[in-house]
C-alpha cells in the first residue's frame, strides 16, 4: 500500500512541475507549451510556432508531467491546476 501511495503521489502535476522546472530538457519545453496556451504564443515564438508547440507537447508526452493530476483542496491548487491546463489546452 505505501508503494501505491507513492505511485499517485508521483503523479502530482506540482510535484511532475518541480521535477520538469529542474530539468534542461523539460523545462524549455513546458515554457514554450505554456507560451502556446496563453495565446499569444504565435507572436512570442515567431514563425515557425506551431510545430515548436506540437514539438513541444511531443516531449513533454515523455515526462512526469503526462497523466499528473492535481486533487481538489490541496495547497497550492491553483498552481497544480495550472500546470494540468496548460498540458490539456495544448
């Protein structure tokens, strides 16, 4: 039982975000997706943005970050939901 408390606390998208903000792989990826999200993404990223997106969200398929999931009450909610929105709006 305590393995598979793990195995769902492992699937925090805080905790998936910490570990994708220490990482020089994921991080740039998870700023350009947020980017693309925010809507304005073309402006920022210039020509050639959409397949930075797609390329982007490809890799990110690939990190903790894919199926985290943020549960309702938690601290830092709003945080937690903002990282799994910018991954499901993509």
């Amino acid at each position: 039982l305590p393995r598979l408390a793990q195995a769902a606390g492992d699937r925090d998208c805080l905790r998936a975000g910490d570990q994708c903000s220490g990482d020089e792989g994921c991080s740039p990826r998870l700023r350009t997706l947020r980017q693309c999200v925010a809507g304005d993404g073309s402006m920022r990223l210039g020509p050639g943005a959409r397949s930075q997106c797609e390329a982007a969200m490809t890799a990110l398929l690939a990190t903790p970050l894919h199926g985290c999931q943020c549960k309702r009450g938690m601290k830092k909610e709003k945080n937690c939901l903002s990282i799994y929105w910018s991954l499901h709006q993509a």
